[in-house]
C-alpha cells in the first residue's frame, strides 16, 4: 500500500479512495490480531511485566505519530499535554503503549467529526495518571455496567464505519491489574468520557 501511495498523484480519485479503503481494513484486522492475541496471553498467564524507564515525551510522540493520520481523516484536533515534558516513569513500555493506544483508539473511533481528544499526564510521589478525554457521546447508565466486559458492544456507535471486537476495555482493565494500576470513568450522556489510568511508582 504504502508504494501504491507513492504514485497518489497520477491516481485518479477513486484508486485512492480504494487504497484508503484498504489501508483501513488492514489496520482494523491487525488491532482484531492483537486484541486477540493480548487476550489469549493475559488468560494464559504469559505476560511477564518489564519495567523500564520511559520518556513521556518520547512516549506522547509515538502515540500521535500512531493516531495522526487517523485523526485527520475526521478532522479531529490530537492534544497531547503533559505538566512535565521531561518526566520519565518507569513502567512496561508494552503494556503501557497497549493501554493508552486501546484507549485513545476508542477515543477517535466514537467521537464525531471535528472534535478534539486529549491525553494529559500528571504524577506525584505515589503514582502516575494518564487522563484520556473526547468530546464523544460518553455512556449511559447501562453501558457502565458492561465497560470492562468482554465481547460487550455499548450504545455508542463509530462515527466512520470503523469496527469494533468489544475486547479493547475488557484488555485495558487486565493490562491495569496486571500492573497493580487502577482505571476510572467520568462520563455523562452526549458529553464526552475521562478515563483516568492510575499507576503506582514502580
């Protein structure tokens, strides 16, 4: 695909919208893999946490280079904020980008066109917080009890078509045990949803 695009422009309108089409369908089939595949290793008891030190900076830029064109497809402004652009935590790299790219996936997934999604960092001496925030149609009360379940589609729908397995919150919710992290929700009806991810300092 990627040297389809190289010719993008002696391509008429509709090869690229077909090589957009396809570009989608592939990244949509290798979340479903890895889901799958996070899913199997969290239930077999395989993952062995790794703690490393990392950069929030270098982390918030792998992310938005992840989501930019994403993102700009629905004209969705990224914000990636940080109190500290020189933190370093230390964490499981893996398990960490795992979780916050879940997250800010169904952040952009059920937010609708021209909004903004914001994922801030703060920390104190006890724990660190990622905070991931839209401007989407946030949960209903029956949704809250289904969050972190497993194959459980909620009320909202994706704004673009996009798929959905139901696993990306049940994996969120174990990769967050796993690390002995919690993870709350704030949300209300048509005015977006928080999930604040709380690690402890390793």
């Amino acid at each position: 695909l990627n040297v389809m695009k190289l010719d993008a422009q002696t391509l008429s309108e509709k090869h690229r919208s077909y090589i957009q089409l396809m570009e989608e369908t592939c990244e949509n089939m290798q979340r479903l893999i890895s889901d799958l595949l996070d899913l199997s290793r969290i239930e077999q008891g395989t993952i062995n946490i790794q703690y490393q030190e990392i950069q929030v900076a270098h982390l918030f830029s792998q992310l938005e280079e992840r989501f930019r064109s994403w993102a700009g497809r629905k004209n969705i402004k990224l914000h990636l904020n940080t109190s500290d652009p020189g933190a370093v935590i230390s964490a499981d790299p893996d398990l960490l980008l795992r979780i916050l790219d879940n997250l800010l996936s169904n952040a952009l997934k059920f937010s609708p066109f021209n909004k903004t999604v914001t994922i801030s960092y703060q920390h104190n001496r006890e724990s660190v917080q990622f905070i991931i925030q839209d401007e989407g149609p946030g949960f209903k009360p029956t949704d809250r009890e289904l969050l972190f379940h497993k194959f459980k589609k909620l009320s909202a729908k994706p704004t673009d078509g996009e798929s959905s397995s139901g696993l990306g919150l049940s994996i969120v919710k174990d990769l967050v045990d796993l690390m002995r992290g919690t993870i709350e929700v704030t949300s209300e009806p048509n005015k977006g949803a928080k999930f604040t991810v709380v690690l402890p300092v390793a």
